[in-house]
C-alpha cells in the first residue's frame, strides 16, 4: 500500500524541466545620482542539460525587464468649443514604469499568442486592465495609449533579434535602461522557447535606488514636505541674490 502511495506521489510532481537558465547580470544594483544618465545592463547566461541538444526547432530566448507596477488614471481629451477637455477617464490597474523586451528571433515567430497571455511577454499583456474594461467599453484603448505614450518616451521597447544564441546553449542581451528610472525592484525574466512554448524559465531582480543628495532631497519631499519646500525658497532666495550680487560685480567692473 506504502508502496503504491508514493508511485502516485511521484507521477503526480512536476517533471523537471529538461533545459534550465543558469543567468549572470553585469550588475544587479542601479544608483541614481545627480549626473545619471541611464544605464544598460549585460543579462548572460547558458543553458544547463542533461541531455544532448533536443532536435527539431532551434532555441530562442525571450529577456523582459519589468520596472515597479502601480495602478495609473488615463484621461482621453476632446476638442469641444474650441478648447481641449477632459471627457473621459479610467483607472488601469498596473502599469510598469519601465518595460524591455529583448529577443533573438521576430517576437510573433518564436512566441505564441497562448504563451503571450499566459506570461503576460508582451507589452499589451503585461499592462493589467482588469478594472479600465469595466469601466468603460473601449477600455482597451486606454491601455494602448499607455502602451504608446510610454514607448514613444522610450519607457517601453521590444527588441527583437538583439539577443545573440551561441551553439544553443549561451546567450546574452544589453538592456539599456533611460535617465527617468523610477525607484524600486526591476524584475528579469528569462524565458527558454521552443515551437513557440516555453520550455523553462528563470526570474532575478536589479535593484534601482537612488542615493547620496538626490537620496536626503528624495526622502525629505516625503517624510517633510513643508521643511522641504522651505528649503527650496531659501535655495531659490540665495541663488537669486548671488546672481543679483555677481552681475552687479562685473557691471562695476566694466
């Protein structure tokens, strides 16, 4: 009876993926300062078998760097009487404030639309709007105009063919990540495909922070917004009185 309970134990576990991610990151940790300008990350890795190399279609990676997810108010804006109004309005339930998607092989080929939805890959799929759907009927458009506005502000990007396969077994992608970063956990995701399913997968996180002065300045406007406003009129106050002082310096001069 011991014996027939643990064969069904074992049939009813998971086989054990027979291709895994073994990743590296150039870096996992991301500091703003004053003078940053955006930042681009190495992701390499290769794939750990115990068997040769499955035959048929060919290995493709699939690489998505999500950003901090937050619920996000969309208002669409009409001409009316001559001026612009707001009409209308949603709430999409998450959005990423940053979204790359780096592939080695034309998305639409080497990811199919049931593992698209599935694994919320793709930028459409990875904006949650759940809620902008109930409440409106073209809540879908709203969460395209997400999608567009933050890709023409290069927030969002899908970069196909920029992940380079060798012997099926290594791979490595450059993720380059804008000046406008928004703090918080930069979630990874490595997906193994083949025939258009994903075989494996492996998930890892780069830390993006802010520190030294733009860390107090930060943390200041939160915890003490009133000590922090005063301080930026002090700031303001003095550096329009040396100016003032500086010109009147050089016109003496002159």
């Amino acid at each position: 009876m011991l014996r027939k309970l643990a064969l069904m134990i074992c049939c009813a576990l998971p086989a054990q993926a027979e291709e895994q991610v073994v990743l590296g990151l150039s870096q996992n940790r991301v500091a703003i300062t004053a003078n940053f300008d955006g930042s681009e990350i190495l992701v390499f890795g290769a794939v750990k078998r115990e068997d040769p190399i499955p035959e048929g279609d060919p290995l493709e990676v699939v690489i998505a760097v999500s950003g901090p997810k937050e619920p996000l108010t969309v208002r669409r804006k009409e001409r009316k009487y001559g001026i612009w109004v707001n009409t209308e309005s949603v709430t999409v339930d998450r959005a990423p404030s940053f979204y790359a998607v780096a592939t080695s092989g034309p998305f639409d080929q080497i990811v199919s639309e049931a593992e698209d939805i599935k694994h919320s890959i793709s930028i459409g799929n990875a904006i949650t709007s759940v809620s902008a759907r109930a409440q409106s009927a073209n809540g879908n458009d709203f969460a395209e105009a997400v999608a567009r506005i933050r890709t023409n502000n290069g927030l969002y990007s899908i970069r196909e063919n920029t992940v380079t396969v060798d012997q099926q077994t290594l791979f490595k992608a450059s993720i380059s990540m804008p000046a406008n970063l928004t703090e918080g956990d930069y979630i990874t995701r490595i997906f193994l495909m083949r025939d258009g399913k994903v075989i494996s997968t492996h998930e890892t996180q780069i830390d993006v922070r802010k520190v030294g002065l733009e860390r107090f300045l930060f943390n200041l406007s939160r915890q003490q917004p009133l000590i922090y406003g005063l301080l930026s009129l002090a700031i303001a106050i003095i550096a329009g009185w040396g100016a003032s002082a500086f010109f009147r310096y050089v016109r003496r001069g002159a």
